[in-house]
C-alpha cells in the first residue's frame, strides 16, 4: 500500500492512494484510488474529509 500525503499551505492535506480512516467512532472509511483531502482546520461538516470550510474560516496554517 503506497499513499502520498501532500500538506497544502492553508488547507487540507492531500491523500493519494489506498488507504483507511477510522473515525472517532470507530466507523471505517476506506478509499481507493486518485486523490482525496483531509481536513485540518477543524470545521468541515463532513470531517474528516474537506469540505472547503478553510476558505470560509480563514484557516492559517503552512
């Protein structure tokens, strides 16, 4: 399993690959293929993916 983890400045981080995420509550998301964004800033409605909420919250960060 190869995954690529990009950090965009102010903004997500980019996940290439095949990989999983387990949520808080305990619930499995497992992704396959191109690209998909992380949140990092804490206000996406449908974390832990992005959902552009950075943008509208000013979020800061390199």
């Amino acid at each position: 399993m190869s995954v690529k983890v990009t950090v965009i400045p102010n903004g997500p981080y980019l996940v290439e690959g095949d990989f999983k995420v387990t949520k808080a509550d305990g619930a499995e998301v497992a992704h396959q293929g191109e690209k998909t964004a992380l949140c990092r800033c804490g206000h996406s409605a449908n974390k832990p993916f992005c959902d552009g909420a950075h943008a509208r919250q000013g979020f800061k960060a390199e």
